[in-house]
C-alpha cells in the first residue's frame, strides 16, 4: 500500500480535544472513495484523514461518527486486508473504505 501524502492531522469533531498522553502514538489513516466523499465537508473530500483516536475503537463507530451511512459502504480495508464493521482500530493503521459496487447492465450498449 503506498504512503500517505496527506499528513495533516484532522480532529473532525470540536468537542472533542486531545491530550498528548490519551493519544496513540500513531492516528489511523482513513481514505474514502468515490461517492463516500460526498458525505464529507468539503475540504476532507479526496484526501487521506488522519484520525487520532482515544482508545480502541471499531470501525462502525468511527464511520458513524463521521457521518457516512453503513448502506452506502460497500469494502473496507485495513492495511490491505477485507475486515467487517466491527473491526477494532488500535492506531497506525490504514482503512480504506470503498462505496457499493452496483452492477450495471451494458449489454444494450454494444453494437449487433
């Protein structure tokens, strides 16, 4: 998987505030595809996210908190491999989550 080359750290929710010692020492690195970008504020959008978290989280609570609704997911990786919503995030890893993958009938495209 290659490098993230966002390093902007990115606390998407204001009440919340860190302390340097609740923190991991490494964020989770988030990247949202295709359409999922649309449920994100607009500067997030097409971007990788560096999310801090305070302890163990699983990824349906992550996701939740972000505001990208569970029907709309289709894949989510975590460091390359297939994990479910809920699949614990410890920090340092890297998820990537991918919008359903609807099968499109072209057949009627193609010339007789």
């Amino acid at each position: 998987m290659s490098e993230c080359p966002d390093t902007t750290m990115y606390n998407l929710n204001p009440a919340v505030s860190f302390s340097s010692s609740a923190m991991p020492s490494e964020p989770v690195y988030l990247r949202f595809y295709d359409g999922l970008n649309d449920f994100l504020a607009f500067q997030h959008r097409f971007t990788t996210l560096n999310w801090q978290l305070m302890d163990k989280l699983r990824i349906k609570e992550l996701i939740a908190e972000i505001g990208i609704p569970f029907d709309a997911i289709g894949l989510i990786l975590v460091d390359g491999d297939s994990v479910d919503l809920d699949h614990i995030l410890k920090g340092g890893e890297r998820v990537s989550v991918c919008p359903v993958f609807e099968d499109v009938d072209i057949g009627s495209l193609f010339a007789e």
